[in-house]
C-alpha cells in the first residue's frame, strides 16, 4: 500500500452501500449479499477483446484503463463542453488529440463531479478502491496522485488481465465476436494453455445489414472463410451454419443480433432471393434491409434449435445519430439513443414459430423500460423459449436495475429472466458491475422479506439464482461435454 | 383442525404482510388497515361462473378448485416447460391429460417456488391459510398432505360456496355475460330465495366482432331472442337495447367492452350499413370490425345515457397469441399479451359527443401503464363520466397497485377512480385480492401520512373510499330501486 | 393574527413534510434542505401577468386569488360534477356564471377533500398558512372565516404583489409574452424604478400556427411592429428577429415553443415558400402547418446561435379537447391532454445541425414520461446544446418530480438538467412551489447519501444546484451585462 499524503481524501467504499437504508430490509439485504457476494462471476454476455487476455501484456496507464475506452466518460463530459479529443481519445479525421495520457487524466479527473449519483461514477470508484486499490477520492486536486499510484499498480504482475481474471473470480467470460472472426485470439487462448475460461458469441449483425455499403466487404469475407462463392440465400445460410460450427467448437454457446426493430417473419421464397441479389448488387435498400433482417432472425432461431446456441436480441438503440462525432472517432462512440420498441407483434411470428420448442432459448434484452410490464414480462411469463435479458445498457444503474424487477418480477418471475450480465468492454469494470447489481438484487429481496413477502431462506435462494445460477443455466454453461 | 405432522413448514400468514417496513409508515398503514380489512366486499367486475353459486354444489378437490381454472398457474409452468395437460386441464385436440387430480397437485406443487414474489403466490398463501384453514406451506413434500387436507375441508358444508360467500363478506357480486346469455343461472339464483347479491353484467363483444366466423352464430341467438330476424343495423341494436333493459330487470348496473384499440367514433350511415352487410353476409374485414366497433361503442354510450348501465372498456390485450395452446386448449389460456394503447386521441370522439353528461360513466382500463400519468389521469381529471378502472390482469399486483396510486393520484385524485376490483374468476380468491388490494393502499395511504401529506383521519376516509365506497358508488350499488 | 375561533381546525405545515421518512434519509434530507430553503427564487419560466406587477394592485378577495384563476382547481371539480361557472369563472357563451365571490369560495371549501393527496393540496396549505398566514384548514365549515381571513389580508399592503415579491426572495422572475406583445408592461415595470427583475420571454406561437383562423390576424400585429409588410418568408424571419432583439433589450434570456409533436427539419426553399404564401392565402392546412413548424424551430434555433437566447421546447398536449369547455371558456381551461412523444427521432435534425454548438441552449420540456430515460436522458448525455427541463404540469408533483430525478440523473447527471422551474400563472403559489421542489429534491438526494451513494456535502451541493445555481445558469441570469 503506498502511503497518502494527508491532503486527499479517502475513498471507503461502504459495506452497506445500495442497500435500502429501512433497518428491516438492510438486514436482510445483508444476509442475502453474504451468500452471493463470494459467488463467481458468470459473465454470457459481454465485449472484453479477447487478445487482452490472449496476450495478457499489462495495462500502460490510467487513461489508457479507464478513461480511452469508455464511452459512458466520453459523452457525459462532451454533453459538458469537453472535446472527447481532449480526453485522450484518437481521432480518425486528423483532428489533434490529447498525446499525453496525464493530461487527459487530469482533464477527466477535474470532471468527476458530473458523475455523482450515476452508475459510471459507482463503477470508477470500485474500481479505484477495490480493483486497483488505490482508495483516494479522485478530483482535480487529487489527479496527479491517483494517477501515479494507479501506474504503480499497473506495473505489478497481480494487476495483469490474468491476474485480475483469476482474482475476479471470473468462472466464464463471453467475448462477442463478428460472424467473419476467424476466432484466432480464443486460439491462441486455449493454445496457451491457461485455465481461464472465455469463450467467443456469434454475432452475425455485419453480414445481416445488407443495406450498409460495408456489406460487400464482410460478406466477400464470409466467402473467403467457407471457401466457396456464395451466390445464393442457402449457400449463405450454409456458410453461417458452418461458422456457428465453428464457433461451438470454440465454446461458445450463444448468438447474439442487434437490431432497431424486432421484427421477425418469414419472406417468400422469390422475395428473398430478391434481397439477397440486390444486396450482391449493392443496391438493396434499407426497407429491404429490414424485412431481409426478419427472415434472418427466423432462420438463426432455426439453427439454434439444431446446434443448441442460445439467441440474444439486442433491439431499440438509433446508432451514430451525430454526424459530427461519428466522423472523428467512429461508431459507437456515445451518440446511440433508444427509441421506442414494440415486442408483442414484432417477436409472434419467430414465437409461434419456434417459441413451444424446449430446445430454442431466446433472451430478448430492451432499451424502452416501458415494455417490462407491458410486453416482456407477459412474453416471457408465457413463452417457454423466451427468457428476459438483464436491465441492459443505459438501465444497468442502481434504479433501472430495481425498476426492471419490480414491473418484471410479478408477471414473469425470476426464472424467466437470465440474472445479471454485465456487457462491458471495460475489463476492469466487471466486478464493479456484478458488486452493484448483486447489492441492487439483496436489496431488492431484502423489501420482499420486510414486507412478509417472501421468507429470508427463500430470498436468500433466489439471490443465488439471480447472480450465478440463472445466467449459467440460461447461458448453458452448466451442461458439461458440449462445445469442443 | 387437522393436527399437522411435524415435517410440514407452517404456513403463516404475517399481519403485517405487504405493509411498507419504515415504522411511521407501518404504523399508519396499520391503523388504515383497521378500518378497511372489516368492510364488506364489493366485486362490481368478475368472471365467476353464476351457476356455482346457483347449484351450491361442493367443490371436488384442490386440482379443480385451484390448478385447473387459474390460467395464471398455467401460463407461469408452461413458460417453464411444463404441459398445460400435465396439470389436469383437459384438452380439445385430443391430447391426452392428466386425470388424476392427486399427480397433477404434485406436478403443482414442485413448481410452487415459481410464484415467489407474484400475486399469485400470495394469493394462493391466502386461499390455503385462509379461505381453506389449510396453514401448511405447499412445496413437493407437503403436496399430499395439502392435497388431503383440502379435501377433508371441502367436504364441510363450510366450503360450498354460498356459505363461502357469506364467510367472504361480499355485499354484491357481478359476474359477466354475453349479450345473448339467457340469464338461467341468474334467474335461477333469484328463484331459489338466497340472500346473496349476485347481478350479471351485459358483454356485448361476441355480436361486435362482425369478422369472426362465429359472429353470425352469435348473431342468430340474438335473432332467436328477439323473435324476429335483425335485417338493418338499427334493428339489431333496438334487440340488444332490449336485452340491456332485460340484464338492468336482474340487477345488472353496467356493460362491458373488451377491445384491441379503444378507438370510438361514430360511421356515416351508409358506410355502417355497408359493414352490417358485409357482416351477414360473411365478408366483413378486420377493418371493417375495427371501424363497426368504434360506432358501436358509442352507440352503447348513447344507450348508457338512458338505460343508466355503467360503461366499461378493457382495452389492449392481442389475444390467443399462441396457436398450438389455442388449439389444445381454446381461449384465454393464458398466452394474451398486451399492446401499447392510446386513449386520448381515440377517446376524444366519445368524450365529446357524451362525455359531459352526468347521466354517463365510463370506467376505463388498461393494460398499458405508460398511460396512467400520461393519458387517463388527465382525461379522468377533467371529464365528468370517466372514471379510471383498478389496476388490472397483469397489474393488480402490489408493485401494480402502488404505480397506479402513485401515477394516477395526484392529477386524478382517488375519487376519479373506482377503487379496487377483484376481476377474477377463482372464486375462492376473492377475499385473498380485496385483502392485498385493501393492504397495499393501506401501505400507500400510510406513506403519505408518514410524509406529513394527509392527515390520518383524512387517511383512513380514503381507505375506505378506495375499498368501499367508490366502487359501490361508482357501480351504483348504493342506488336503491334499480333493476328488478 | 386573527384569534381563530376554536371550531377550526389548524393548518400546520409540518417541517419535515414530503421527505421520506426512513430517519436515515429524513436526517440527510433536513441537511440539505437547511442549505437550500433560503436560496433565492429563480423563476426562468412562467406565466404571470407582468401587469401584476407594473400596477402593483392589491388583490381582492380570496376567490379571485386562488379559484378563478387556476384551472387545475377548474378541472378537478369539474370532473366530479361541479360546474366551472359556479366557481365564478366568467364565460364566454351568456352562460351566467357565479358572480358571488363568497359562493363560489363556499362551493371550492366544500370540495377540497378532493385534493387529499395532490399537489394543489399542498400548494393550496402553503399559500393558506405561509403566504396568507390563515392557519385554518380549509372545509365547508371554515369557509367564511378563511375567506374574511383572506381578505383582511390582502387589505394590508404587506399582501400587495411587489411587497410579496420581496417577500418570496424573488430574484428574477420571466413571464411568457406572444412575439407580437409591445412589452408595455415590462417597459412600465422598469420605468417605474421598481428593482424587482421580471424579465419577458419570446413565445412566437401564434405566428408559428399558419393553419388556425388567427394566424393572419398575429401576422399582421406583426407587419405593424416591424412597420412594413412581410411578403416573404425571410421578411417575416427578419421581423422575428428583430422582436427577438427587442425582447432581449428588456432583459430577455429566453424563448418557448409549444407545439403537439417536436418534429424538426428543414424545408426545401420552394416548399417553405409554398407554406407561407399558403398561410399569407388563408389555405395552409395542419399538415402545411406541420411541416411549417418544424421548419420554424431549426430557424428558431439559428437566430439563437448569434443572439444568445435559451430555446425552450413544450411538446406533447393534445389542446382544448372539450369543445363545450372551449366554447364557454376559451383555451387553457384545463382539457388539455397529453400524447405519446417521440423525441430521439424528431429532434435529429436540430441536434445534427446545432447540437454541437456550444453557443445553443435547448431546453426540452415533456408530458411524456416514458421518454426520460428511454430518450431525453441519453440525448441530454450526449448533446452538448440540450438541456432537460423540470417535470412539467401534471408532473411537477411529489411522485412526479421524484420519478423525473429517478429516471434521468443515472444517465444525463444532474448538470444537464435546468433545476426546478415553476410554470405558474398562479403568483402567489410560486413559493409553494419552489419549497415542494427543494423537499422532494432534498429527499431523493437524502435517499442517496442514506444508501451510501453520495457523501452529504456532495448532497448539499448538488442540492444547491438543483434549486438555484442550475437554472440561474442554464437561462444565462449569471451574464452580467446582457440584454438591455
């Protein structure tokens, strides 16, 4: 432990933090945190780049761990006034950047006080206190030290990605990887011989969006994979099929889709063919874009009920809506923006479909809140294929994690939801995540138990459930021999 | 009572059960609780069958009282895998079911930790522990024993089910019937002498659905009871104004409407014979229906003002979503599944033409409670005949019941609501709704004494609107000389 | 004070009102509120008459203070039966209407139970006890002595409207003036040395709304203004542009745009010629008027670029929806009801063409709920122009102001919210108002630091900002030497 000068103020992280402060329900939310707190992480669903943990080449510097990849800390301070430049962040249209990583450091540190009361301002000092053990308050005054003793940590074998995998107790880690990965980073993985389990997701959105001008290129990369032209619908259904082979051989157990709008729904034969020309030729259009999309998500529900991979539906978030920003640092870079999304009559064709069938399970996640008690939780409260995915995005937060139980939990109970996932790319964030929802979730039961609700033993069962044994199960990872 | 084996976990009952923990809160809540858990009940909206209270014949055994009507039971195991038949319901397409009622209890009762934390969970805690007098907690060990006791209680002439309702306390109870509906059971139940207050409720949708194969069946029973064929539109609704004025001589005080979009306008007299056509003669649209419904609504308004029949419409279920359950098992089986609904453009031509009127009230509902702050507190707020239903179907659970409080209360008040319904068709559940319902605005009301917002007197007068009064007021049961 | 006679209750305004009762939180919540309760009133936006002031009149009697002029007293006992004329509302129509104060006084005391639980309740207990300072709870039986109370009151010059003013610790006020107003009011106000700061605000909507009748009849006290006809589109800007000038030389920080849908976009130069030679013809119709506005708004936003006025956005009431209200009443007579909206969409094009410029202020307003943290969250999060306004109408309530903090912080942060802002025509109730919105505030931010979320000092300055700093410096009050 480095010595701190006196003049910063301590970080402590308080045991009781998130909990419900009514002394009954502290009480028994306490219970409840101590029997899921030491359980492993489960992580299905996430965006960790495997080659972190492929190379395992430690971390540089604080900006580079925490401030560069984060788009949560890039939008709240551009939607401030601060350049997203200015934080260190590169640029792709020759606008000068932030080079030096203390700079922007004490550019983000000067701003930490947006975050008071958010989940990303959670996040960072769990992160601080507890991951990297450097329990400081950080503000402006206090930027130089934290970021010194952070690099101190950094340069340390314990803090490197491995290290930290086995000291998170990390049980499963799910990476998310294009239908055209060729998988190498997981490879080498396995090939390195470390016991750490991480696993690829197929997630096929590139060579779904036929309507993009990149298309062209992911499916020419499609083609260069299977080894064969693809010049009709089968043969590239053929293809994925093979690539989800692949895939399971890999370990994984999942797909994943993003779209605006779940529909879902067959296209005739001819129509089809349709699209799928048009999009060799480069000239599919984005209405058929979308209705080539509904008869993809058929089809991959098709194959999930033969090669066993679980389906993930991402829908309701308008991508890259700022030009401006979209231009200098790329997609994904803060200005996607949900709208509102209809599930009831856009998800019944796939659901009549395949939605009896055991074999199929189909996690549908949500950015429209709205459709909890609405849609969702009489979905999957019927539906034996359909599970709800964790409070997604920006709703994994203390009140949207509470929000999405309290409307899902009575219609659709807890085994129909797949527990928490975090779906982060901040590798270091994971614990912080699963601290915060599984405090949320003792929380939660812990009002259940004061009301006479539900026993203490019960809840203290369903809060295992909810942080280790639904998202395994769901996720399949508890059935041994499948996979490679 | 039965001496219990010591194996069996205890079933209690907590008095304090779904009261908010905070102590000031609780102790108001309490004292509300005191005053409204002896009131009588009054259940202005059921679906109980009126022949089981006309035969009085006693229940057989814990399967068909509790597991075989309950479509909350089997829409929650068969999202979970299990059969519907499993459970002892019998099936139209020749799908063998369970016939003994003992194994499929047990198939129940291994799935009973599904329902932690739903209503129906609770309110099965309360129809064990207190309408049966069976305190046993149910779970796979016990299902014997509660099966046994059960039947060992339901052999009593304790538990048939006229001396269940005098134990339930209910004032009046209003089942539902379709337009065409004989009113045997009813007549029946007059005819026998018994004291109990039990009046139909005029549900006209079967003959509104002029593009469902089964309208002209409907439509001929109609004919039948008017004696005389229904060429024009006019004629058919002088018949179902007759058959109105017949349900108000049973002590019918109001009419039901069930509907996808609560669309209301009035058709141009030829575009309304040409939908009447259409509908004998087989050809009638969906459209055609969507638009014939909007018109008849408010010609059943129009009625209302004369024939004083309270209007109500239940609007935004898509129903029977799943054609292999619809198949096996028929109707309402448990796979509705709402929609988004708006009411305040879709209203407004109702509310214009009659919704001034003093002789008028329309209770509202919804499925959809995005519109509880956003729509129908406004709209309820303001027009002197809407009044807004309780919380309903998926939300008469108590998270449903306390964001109906919270988001309709404080811009509609409680007097333009119509305090609590129980909407079911489990007869032994009622006293078990009116109980949560009656605890839950006890909680709710005591939070507002706790913040210092209404006064505890002034409290426990709204508790006993909320239980009482304004559903017997809003129904006009407190009209002496109406009906027969 | 008056010696009350015993018969009446008193009105005691408890100091811990509205704040959650958990201690934990409550004592976190008196901190802050300590901190805060002082702070001066900012008013950025609302609708008292600058004539109020600029004569400075005493008020008359206690109905035309607080019945005749709030209609959401007019809508709540007109939605239980109670004509609005009978509470001395003038009408339009030769309907006679109640003409004795006193009556109608009697008539609103004998319905006030109808606001148990609302906020005009609690605004209404305020302005009794605190501003008035008649301690007396209102009923049919303390009618008369809180009407004579009232009056004796109001008698006393310390009750005029500028010694209230000074009273409420008023540091700016805005009101809302049409595009067309001469602002003789202000110019009145300010000639008169008085040194209370009331400042106008633009509201162009009258010359937005091209399909209504009035439009030619705004568009010509506009011609008149600028002292030359306005054959064109850009003429007509420019005038706009100089009534914007002028509004900002009487101090002047802001504008205000209500409109059903926030949709934005330009118009191709001969469409947007078309719409207004279709305007200037009496021939535009709503869906010209439409696409006219949206138009109208990306202008709105241009002018404000260069001279520095805050835009603000109201959209999403249905107006006037009761035409029999309309008719004797006129507009604003409380059927107006909101509809869904879609922000994420319809704001795109502004935000695309604006939202980066640090020199844009947009403040957005909603009905709709739904969309805090779907859209205006995440839009707020990112945008550096956009701005979230208070919760709005039928939602600056206790529940409604907890679940706009709620839904919002976790993802926007408090700074890209404006604080709290009043939206009263009602200048007494401004106070009640503001003491509501620091309680809630304070309790929500108390509930934080009681789950260990924030420390209390950051509580207490984020406190501060939410009542005072926020709005002051969102509506650019902190800019020493603008406007005039």
């Amino acid at each position: 432990m480095t010595t701190l000068p006196v003049r910063h103020a301590p970080l402590v992280l308080h045991p009781d933090r998130f909990l419900d402060p009514e002394p009954g329900t502290r009480r028994a939310a306490r219970a409840i945190l101590e029997a899921t707190a030491p359980l492993p992480i489960v992580s299905p669903h996430g965006h960790v780049d495997p080659r972190l943990l492929a190379d395992d080449a430690p971390f540089t510097d604080a900006t580079s761990l925490i401030v560069v990849p984060d788009h949560y800390v890039h939008r709240m301070l551009y939607s401030q006034g601060v350049p997203i430049e200015a934080l260190g962040v590169p640029t792709r249209d020759g606008t000068p950047h932030e080079r030096d990583p203390r700079a922007a450091w004490r550019r983000f540190a000067a701003h930490v006080h947006l975050f008071r009361g958010t989940p990303t301002g959670a996040w960072l000092d769990h992160v601080l206190a507890e991951t990297l053990q450097v329990p400081v308050r950080l503000d402006a005054a206090s930027a130089d030290h934290v970021y010194d003793a952070i690099g101190e940590r950094l340069a340390d074998a314990a803090f490197r990605p491995r290290a930290l995998f086995t000291r998170f107790g990390i049980e499963v880690l799910a990476t998310t990887d294009a239908a055209t990965d060729t998988l190498a980073a997981h490879a080498a993985l396995r090939a390195s011989g470390w016991a750490g389990r991480v696993v690829p997701t197929f997630r096929p959105d590139a060579v779904m969006r036929i309507a993009r001008a990149e298309w062209r290129a992911h499916h020419a990369a499609l083609e260069a994979l299977a080894g064969t032209p693809l010049p009709t619908y089968d043969a590239f259904l053929d293809a994925l099929a093979a690539r989800r082979r692949l895939f399971r051989a890999h370990g994984a157990t999942a797909t994943d889709h993003a779209v605006v709008t779940p529909a879902t729904g067959h296209l005739a034969a001819g129509e089809l063919a349709r699209c799928y020309s048009a999009a060799l030729a480069g000239t599919a259009t984005p209405d058929d874009e979308a209705r080539f999309a509904a008869h993809f998500l058929m089809d991959m529900a098709r194959l999930s009920l033969d090669d066993g991979l679980v389906m993930q539906l991402h829908p309701g978030a308008l991508r890259d809506t700022n030009p401006l920003v979209l231009a200098r640092f790329g997609m994904d870079a803060g200005a996607d923006i949900p709208v509102a999304t209809e599930y009831t009559r856009n998800l019944l064709p796939l659901l009549q479909a395949y939605g009896n069938d055991p074999r199929l399970t189909l996690v549908v996640f949500t950015l429209d809140e709205t459709t909890y008690a609405r849609e969702l939780a009489p979905l999957a409260g019927h539906w034996p294929a359909l599970r709800l995915g964790a409070p997604w995005w920006f709703h994994d937060s203390p009140e949207g994690m509470l929000r999405f139980r309290r409307r899902t939990s009575e219609t659709a109970g807890i085994h129909n939801t797949v527990g928490f996932t975090d779906d982060t790319r901040a590798f270091c964030s994971i614990p912080a995540r699963h601290d915060l929802a599984r405090r949320i979730d003792a929380s939660w039961l812990g009002s259940l138990v004061a009301r006479h609700q539900v026993g203490l033993d019960d809840a203290i069962e369903m809060g295992r459930l909810l942080a280790y044994d639904l998202p395994r199960r769901t996720y399949r990872f508890d059935r041994a021999g499948e996979g490679a």
